[in-house]
C-alpha cells in the first residue's frame, strides 16, 4: 500500500464509476471500419505526400523535430550568405565595374546609351561622354537661375550648339 | 493440502497463466504490426480492435466528451498507421501508441475552449451491480437522493477542473489500472513524478468531490 492510500479509498471507489461510463451499443463494431475507411481515402487522393513521409516522428520523438528545426534553421543561414554575396557591398571580383566585359557585352554604335552607363564601361577605355550632355552640364552650372523644372528638357535656341556624340570607331 | 496453501497454489498457477497470455498477446501483436508496416489494412484492423477499447476510455475519460474522444481515436490510429515505419519495438506498440494519442489529446485540450461543453456516454447496467458503488451513492453522501447521472456528472467537472497532466495520471492509475511505471512510459517521466501527480490529482478531486464522500 502507497502512502496515504487509505485516505483516498472512497475517492478511488468514486471513479470507479467511471469504469461503467460507455459509448453507444456497437460503437466498437463499426470504429475500425471507420478508421480503415479514413486511411484508404486519404491513400486514393494522394494524402500521403512527400511531407508527410518527411515528418513520421514528430509525434513520438521531440529530437526529429529538434534536428529538422536544426537542417531548416542551417539552411537559412546558409541562403542568406549567399544573398549577401551578391548584394553591391559584396560583389564578387568578376562583377566589378572593369570587368564588365566578361559578362556583358557594352552598346554598339546603334545602341550608344548603353555604352555610356559608368558600371558596364571596359576598364581600358574611357568613359565617354556626349558633347550635347557636356554643354548642358556647363550651362546648368554657370546658369545662376533656377531650373525650370524637375524634368525640363533644355532648351535648344541660337546660342547652343548641338554635337553628336562621338564614340570611338574601333573599339 | 491446506486452504492457504491451496490458495498459494492456484494463485501462483493464475499469475502463470496471466503471463503467459501477456506474452501470447506481445508476440501476436509483433507480428500484426510487422504485417501492418507492409501495408496490410486487415492486420492494423486487427490492432485497432485489440486497443481501441482502452485508447477510447482513455480519451473519453481525459475531455468528457464522446464526440472529442472519436475523434481523436480516430486520428490517433490513422496517425500510427502513417508513423508505423518510425516504431522499431523499442517500447511495446500498447505504449507507443498510448503515447500517440495522449500527446494528440493533450495539445487538443491546450487549445480547446475553456469552457468545457461534456456530452457524457451512459453508464452500463452493470453498475448497478456493483455493490460498493451503490452503498456509496445510497449511504455515504449527505445527499442520500443523490441519482447517478448527477454523481456521474460532478465527477466529470471534478475531472477538467484538473490540469491536463494530473488529470491524466488519474484517468491512467484510478480509471484504467495502469502501474506507475507504465504511465512513466506512456508521458515520459519517472514513477516518481506519477506518483507525486497522482496524489495532488487526488487531493484536488477529494476537495471538489466531498459532498459526494464521506
């Protein structure tokens, strides 16, 4: 007899009572049908997915879920070192400006622009710059007025002479 | 031969016997669960009927509830079922899967309502026949009126006023006569911790219950 025992004998005759409590006549007969019936109906609508075959023991073994936790949390932390990688802060050395050559090809003369972006030109030439684009930066700093506005287009008259962009014939 | 040592002597023979069957009844098992793994339905229909019955009780008994506890007997067998590959027979499949449903039961009851709706199964005729359980209603409460639905309901309010883990070890040792150690396998912790649970479940029960003991 365990100690202190007796002073529960009533209480344990007491449920007792709880043995006697049942479920409805035939209940028992027709349960495993009914689980069996659940099984083969999730099997034919392909309910066994490859996650559920992936998670078997999370109900019986805490350490699965502690090492799966481990493999997604590494992951992560991995992705988000390779991320970092390629963030402007860390590019790698083939990515820096002077060696855009090796992954992209800088505008030919029928697509100028292209050439002119600082980051894609060839570290051995220099950076061009349209006449047109020099004469509006020297008016723009010698002029003492404000510009008209955020997105005026400057103006063309008499006193501006207007060059093509020369771009060199070789490269 | 004498009376005791006649006594001695068949109750050595029914222990026998008793172990004997327990051992039937391990290997029998073994062997559906091995059939089981292979994906034969006929053997895990065969498990079902040989625990559904005290996997039920056991859930009944932890929600008061019969449309809950189908549920989560349910879902406690088809759990198994897709978890069978996982069970190596490092503990017996009585305990493994009684850990199943529990641990189904108990994160049910975490998140189920505080209010507890209980929709109670009827007692069977044979309590009637119990003698101690008669003289108990008849002549140990103040309430000598008292009719056994109610008695059977305020023991059921008695029990979700537990915590889930005592409630448990309760429904475990006093409801279905699992041995302490059994029910350390079954949540995972010594027979110790059982016992200490056991007795405040008891003394909480004992409080809420004493208009209905002596």
């Amino acid at each position: 007899m365990e100690p202190n025992e007796d002073n529960f004998e009533q209480l344990r005759k007491l449920l007792e009572l709880k043995r006697h409590e049942g479920p409805p006549p035939g209940y028992f007969e027709d349960l495993p049908g009914g689980i069996i019936a659940r099984i083969e109906a999730e099997d034919a609508r392909g309910a066994s997915a490859w996650w559920r075959r992936f998670i078997p023991g999370f109900d019986t073994s805490p350490a699965m879920v502690g090492a799966y936790g481990v493999i997604v949390a590494s992951l992560v932390v991995v992705g988000v070192q390779l991320a970092g990688r390629a963030t402007p802060g860390g590019e790698p050395a083939d990515l820096q400006p002077g060696n855009a050559l090796a992954i992209s090809e800088p505008g030919t003369a029928d697509d100028p622009a292209a050439s002119l972006q600082p980051a894609m030109a060839p570290a051995n030439l220099p950076i061009m710059e349209p006449a047109s684009l020099a004469v509006f930066h020297e008016r723009e700093t010698n002029s003492s007025s404000a510009p008209t506005g955020m997105f005026a287009t400057p103006s063309l008259n008499g006193t501006t002479t207007v060059e093509r962009a020369a771009f060199p014939a070789n490269r | 031969m004498s009376g005791a040592a006649q006594k001695e002597t068949s109750k050595a023979a029914a222990d026998q016997s008793t172990d004997e069957e327990r051992a039937e009844e391990r290997a029998r098992t073994a062997k559906l669960v091995e059939r089981a793994k292979q994906g034969d339905l006929g053997a895990y229909d065969e498990l079902i009927r040989t625990f559904q019955e005290r996997i039920y009780a056991t859930l009944y008994n932890m929600t008061s509830n019969h449309e809950d506890a189908h549920d989560l007997t349910q879902e406690a067998f088809i759990k198994a079922y897709r978890s069978l590959a996982s069970f190596k027979g490092q503990s017996s499949f009585y305990t493994w899967i009684y850990r199943i449903a529990v641990n189904r039961t108990i994160n049910f009851l975490k998140k189920r309502n505080r209010r507890v709706n209980l929709s109670l199964n009827d007692m069977d005729a044979n309590v009637e026949n119990n003698p101690e359980l008669v003289s108990l209603i008849s002549e140990n409460t103040p309430r000598r009126d008292v009719r056994l639905s109610e008695l059977q309901e305020k023991l059921n309010e008695a029990m979700q006023r537990l915590s889930e883990s005592h409630r448990l070890v309760v429904t475990l040792h006093d409801i279905q006569g699992l041995s302490h150690e059994e029910i350390g396998r079954i949540v995972n912790c010594n027979p110790g911790t059982v016992r200490s649970r056991l007795f405040y479940a008891r003394q909480q029960l004992q409080a809420h219950l004493s208009d209905y003991l002596k």
